[in-house]
C-alpha cells in the first residue's frame, strides 16, 4: 500500500489500483486469487479442458501453424494455463508456446514451458488471448447521483468511507450516456467501465490473428443494476469493500461496451456447452457395467453443472473477439 494515503479523498479507481497492486496490495500476496475466491478455473479440471478444444478450435481456424500462442492475462498462479498445455493433444501442445500474465513474481515449480510476463507479449502473436477474471479487477470509477439529479464521482478514504466530488464529466461522462445513463434519481450508481475498454482494446491488439475471449461477471445495457455492484472479497466471502489492500475490490463488467467490432458476449452456459461440457449425467447401466467410470463421470456431471448453473458460475459472460479468422463458436 501506498504510505500517506489513508485520509485522503480519491476516486475509487486509484484507491482501488493502489489497494489491489501497489506494494503490499491484494495482488501481491504469496497465496494468491485461489486464497480468497474461487474461480472457474479452481472450480474444476473441465473448464481448462474447454479452453484447451477452444485453443484447438483456434488452432485449425488458423490452418495450424508453426508456432501457436496461448497468452493467460491474469494468470493468478499459472493454474490454467498449465491445466490447458496438459490438456492439449500432444500435437498441438508441441507448438504451444504459452505466455501466463500477471503482476505477482513467477510461481515456484511452474511449468518451464511457461513464458512468466508482466504484460501481454508484443503484438504479432497467433492463437488465443483468453482473460478469465481480469477486466473486473481494472479499477474504475464510481459515479452517484446527488439530490439535484446530477452524476458525481465518489469519493472514498483507505478506511472505506465515501463522499460525493465533482461532476462526472469528458470522457467518462460521454461513457455513462452511451452506456450506463443514470435517471435523476438520488442514490443511483454507476461504474464507468471506460478503462477496461481502454484495457480489453489494448490486449486485443496485440493479437495479430486469433481469439480473444474475456470471461467475467458481466451485465448489458438492458439489465444494468440500479446502485452498482461494487464489493468486495476476502478468504471466499463477500465482504464491504474497503480500500486498504485487505481484500479483493471487484465491479462487474459492462462487457458490451468493451467489445470492439464483431465481438458478441454469450453466457458462459452456452459458450461451455459448445466446448463439450454439458453436464449430463452418466447413464444408470453404467453403473453396473463400470463402477468406477460411473463414479468419474457422475462427478464430471456435477463440476459441469457448477460450471454451467444459472444463479452461479453459468451466468458469467463470455466476450467473443475474432482477429482475422472466423467465429469458432
């Protein structure tokens, strides 16, 4: 964290860029995302395994070529992509070169084929950017609407409390009309999500041709929640957000607003089914015939349906974005 900040008034996005990746913030910890929340990827092997036919979805979209990229922005500790270069057939993963982003050190015992960045790779690469969990930790601000009907940003001290500041104007204030415009009604919220715009723009260019896919929670235009979703979480539980680098601050994405041209959003259910994961159970003579593998697949069958449930993890959204090759979904 950063010294002298906690009694200062801020905006929410860089009390929370502080709170999360300054020295000492949330993202810095030894014991990383999976200490505190749990992830589609932590969820289950079945996720990782969706990615790796998605990746080789790409892979022949792309006429299989010499080398193909798979680049983990927010790679936590490598935990996916090391689950999709073991997944992959042997093949494809011969030609795998895989890239884990993330601002923490590289983790000990990681996959030597793993290339550990702080930042995407430079622009040229081929295969698949996939973002799972990211653009809802780039910190953005916070707008209400004060008792005169007008949008003001919020305020906030490294103990949590909040104040209204200035008008929301410029740039952010154009974003919030196009994208999340806010009646005159006192007590309404909004997060300006113009810098994961900004972010989702900038780690797309960097592909030269492929997929680029961000996975988060997410809302559109004709179901954005009234007062917001800012929060927080700590040790696996929802919690007040508080921006003193003690817990996770998170907002969810307004994901059609990031898309760039022929991106499409899908919910995680759909884009997980056309990956093979459906969450079918295993027929009952199965049972009978093979004990073991009824057992394995009825527990497949279960993570499937975490994976893909309504209310839970099936919600989340899946931003689409083909670079020169067709849709593979």
């Amino acid at each position: 964290m950063t010294a002298g900040t906690g009694d200062q008034w801020r905006g929410w996005r860089a009390a929370a860029q502080d709170a999360l990746y300054a020295p000492g913030g949330f993202y810095r910890r030894a014991e990383g995302p999976a200490g505190h929340f749990r992830t589609s990827v932590h969820a289950s092997p079945l996720f990782a395994g969706a990615v790796a036919r998605l990746l080789c979805r790409v892979d022949e979209a792309l006429g299989r070529p010499a080398t193909l990229d798979f680049v983990d922005m927010a790679a936590g500790r490598g935990e996916l992509t090391g689950a999709v270069l073991a997944a992959l057939p042997a093949d494809v993963a011969a030609r795998t070169r895989a890239y884990a982003v993330d601002i923490a050190g590289r983790p000990a015992g990681l996959d030597h084929r793993i290339e550990w960045l702080a930042q995407p790779p430079p622009q040229g690469t081929t295969g698949l950017l996939f973002a799972n969990e990211w653009l809802d930790n780039v910190p953005v601000e916070v707008a209400e609407v004060d008792a005169a009907g007008v949008a003001r940003l919020v305020l906030v001290r490294q103990d949590g409390s909040e104040q209204l500041g200035e008008p929301v104007d410029g740039a952010q204030a154009r974003w919030l009309r196009r994208w999340w415009p806010l009646p005159g009604q006192e007590g309404l919220r909004a997060e300006i999500g113009l810098p994961r715009d900004e972010a989702w723009a900038a780690a797309v260019a960097t592909l030269g041709r492929g997929l680029a896919v961000a996975v988060d929670y997410a809302h559109t235009a004709d179901a954005r929640p009234p007062f917001g979703t800012l929060t927080g979480f700590r040790e696996g539980r929802e919690t007040t957000p508080v921006p003193d680098g003690s817990c996770d601050i998170t907002a969810h994405v307004a994901l059609d607003a990031c898309a760039l041209p022929g991106g499409r959003v899908l919910p995680q259910r759909e884009a997980l089914r056309t990956l093979g994961v459906t969450g079918a159970r295993p027929p009952l003579t199965l049972a009978s015939t093979d004990p073991a593998a009824y057992v394995r697949a009825l527990a497949n069958a279960g993570e499937a349906a975490e994976l893909t449930a309504t209310g839970g993890l099936g919600d989340f959204g899946w931003l689409v974005q083909p670079v020169g090759v067709e849709d593979p979904f």
